[in-house]
C-alpha cells in the first residue's frame, strides 16, 4: 500500500516538473529524418555564416557601382586688409564645385570585380553547403552505426551471459573444473565493458549530430535509418568533375583574382578633377564664373606594388585551380573503383558473418555436450563479435564511398542537388 502511494507521489512530482518546463522543451527527442534536418539547415549558424559570406560580397558589389562623390569649395579674399587703402572693397567671394572624373575604365573595371567576387562568393557558400550537408549525412550514419554496436554488443553480452550459465552447470555437475567458470565470468565483463564503450560512443556520435543540427536539446536516437536507404539507391554515374563544387570554387576564385588585375592596373592612370565655380567680387555689378581642370601627377605612386601584388595572386590562383582540377579528375576516374571495392568488402563480410555465425552454434552445441573446451567457446564467440564488428565497418566504409561520390557530383548522399 505504502508502495502504491510512494509512486502516486512520485508521479504528481514528475507532473509538477513537467509543467515549470519551458514550452516546447523536452527531455529528449529522436532526431528527425536526414532529409527533414537539412531543410531546416537555412537555419544553422553555419550555413547562416555563408549566407552572410554572400551578402558581403554582393554589398561591394553594389559599392563598387558608385561614382565619386563631388566636393564643394568655398574661398574668401581680401576680406581683412588695410581700411585706408580699402582693400576690403576688392573682398571676393568664390563658391566651387569639384567633381573628380575617372578616366581608363576604373568604373567598369571595379564593377566587374565586384560581379565577379560576388560569383565566388556563392561558388564558397554551395561547396560549403554540400560539405555541410555530407558532414551532416556523416553524423547521422554515425550515431546509427553507433547504435548498431550498442545492438551487436548487448547480443554478445547475452550470449556470454549463455555461456557463463552452462559453464556453471558442467562445474556443479563435476564436469568441469572451478577455472571455466572463472574464465567465462572474465569473458563476461569483457563484453560489459565493450558494451559500455560502445553506449559512451553512442553518446559521442549523437553529441555530434545534435551540434551538427543545431539542435539545444542533445538527440537520443536517429528516426530512420540511412544506411537503408542507402543500400535501397545504388551508386550512378559516371562522376564529371566540372560538376564538382571544389573546381567551381577554383574557377571562380580565379576569375575574381583576375579581375582584381585589372582593377590594380586601370588605378595607375591619373584621374582628372572639373572644376565649376562663381566668383562674387564686392564692387563688382555682378558674379564671375570661374572654370578649370586638375589632373594628378604619377610621378611618386603608380601603383605598382598593388598590380605585382594582385598579379601574384592570380598566379596563386591560377594554380590553385590546376590542382583542384587534377584532383577532381582523379578522382572521377577513381570513384567507381572506390564504390566497387567498398560494395565487395561488404559482400566478403556478409559471407564471413555467416561462416562465424555457424562456427559459434556447433561450438555452443559441442561444449554444452561435453566434446570441446571452453576456450574453444570463447574463441567462437569473439570470431563471431570480429565478424559482426566487420561487417559493421564494411557497411561504414561503403557508406563513406558513396558519400564521397555523390560530393564529387555535387549531389547530397540522397541524391538531391544543394541549393
């Protein structure tokens, strides 16, 4: 009875915690679908961080379209002077208008720099989305591979706890000696300890995928599996590495630098400056229009560190790009080796988790006979652990592989372009 109350209580202390709790909060939550979190990546501090990489570059750009502004003169002569002489009856007053005039193209030069930073800016923010996105696919694939060992290990606890008892019924009935026993107890906390390795890696994968997600409260689960889905949509291709996002960043980057040249070299011709104003002179019946043009002497700075400067960086980039163009192209004539490779070793570890599967039924078979020892049991159980942990891996580096490939073509691992 007092039992009964205690948890009454209990559950009336529970509700009261529950309703303090903010709205909305929770005391733990499976993540959503893959698909479902990367829509909602619009929101995420990293990919806010490229959208605003984006706006930078397009705020120049608008900059970069603006004339120079005009500056407004004012002079005043001989408005203190000797009385007796009246000079302050010749005071003049000029009002002017400076308008400075680029000459060689500065403006079109500026503007296309500007078009085109704005051009790698968003070359950065689509590679940077797509990294985002296969980081992401990562993480979730992780915490299930981390949940598919907590599975593996808890199976091989309960097998283990299975041997433990038939060792203590050949030891009570005299058939065995007291050291199985105290082997198979061993064994036990072994695969307890692997166990609890494997819930502390859980934790590790779905700390990551909640920072990755953006999500306050820490994930305790996946709500899919994406490996499934995975296995149920095969590898295409071939992979074109101008679909890749890593030379269209290059490209673009180059193409800016090259610009920028441009800019550098159009700075070096001398601007020139019109001048308009009007001259009001005391005594005379009317104002004076005064006209005239100044032009700037290059005679100390002609921009010539700024051009070597702009011009190494185009060299820089110009190689930049060479090399990112090799890679892609290696790597496009690797990918389908990589997917094949990845797609028999997970075959080959299918077979071997079948072979293990067996071994340990005829040793368990055998042992709880009397026809072989423990240590041949033990040995069974941790090939078929081996077995599982491989398969387990194979699955991993194919998902990898293809993750890899599905990046090369500028795609998400579910197939979907980055927008």
């Amino acid at each position: 009875m007092n039992g009964h109350h205690g948890q009454q209580r209990a559950f009336v202390l529970l509700g009261s915690l529950a309703a303090l709790m903010p709205a909305g909060a929770a005391w733990s939550q499976s993540a959503p679908p893959y698909a479902q979190l990367l829509r909602q990546a619009r929101d995420n501090p990293r990919v806010t961080a490229l959208d605003a990489d984006v706006a930078r570059a397009q705020g120049l750009a608008q900059q970069a379209r603006a004339r120079l502004n005009p500056s407004l003169s004012v002079y005043a002569e001989n408005f203190i002077g000797d009385r007796t002489r009246n000079a302050t009856d010749q005071q003049q007053t000029t009002f002017q208008v400076d308008q400075p005039i680029e000459l060689g193209g500065k403006r079109s030069a500026r503007i296309a720099a500007g078009e085109a930073g704005v051009v790698a800016a968003q070359a950065r923010g689509l590679d940077g989305r797509l990294g985002y996105a296969t980081e992401l696919a990562r993480a979730y694939a992780g915490a299930e591979i981390a949940e598919r060992r907590i599975g593996l290990a808890e199976a091989n606890l309960e097998a283990a706890s299975g041997d433990l008892k038939v060792a203590r019924a050949l030891v009570d009935a005299g058939k065995e000696a007291r050291l199985r026993q105290v082997q198979a107890e061993t064994e036990l906390n072994t695969v307890q300890a692997d166990l609890e390795d494997a819930r502390a890696q859980r934790t590790v994968a779905l700390a990551r995928l909640s920072a990755l997600a953006g999500s306050l409260t820490p994930f305790t689960g996946v709500s899919e599996s994406l490996l499934d889905r995975l296995e149920a949509r095969p590898a295409s291709g071939p992979v074109d590495p101008l679909q890749s996002t890593a030379v269209r960043v290059a490209d673009a980057e180059r193409e800016a630098a090259a610009r920028q040249v441009a800019v550098q070299q159009r700075l070096a011709i001398p601007n020139i400056t019109a001048q308009l104003g009007v001259r009001q002179v005391r005594l005379a019946s009317g104002p004076a229009v005064v006209a005239g043009v100044a032009i700037l002497l290059p005679f100390f700075d002609r921009n010539k560190g700024n051009i070597a400067a702009a011009q190494a960086e185009l060299q820089g980039a110009e190689a930049r790009a060479a090399v990112v163009r090799l890679d892609a192209e290696a790597n496009a004539r690797t990918a389908g080796a990589l997917i094949g490779a990845a797609d028999a070793r997970a075959a080959a570890a299918a077979r071997t988790l079948a072979t293990a599967q067996e071994a340990y039924r005829l040793a368990r078979i055998a042992y709880g006979a009397g026809k072989s020892p423990l240590i041949e049991l033990i040995a069974a159980r941790r090939n078929l652990g081996l077995a599982e942990g491989v398969v387990v891996d194979a699955t991993a580096a194919r998902f990898n592989a293809r993750i890899d490939f599905a990046r090369r073509q500028g795609l998400t691992i579910t197939g979907e372009p980055v927008q």
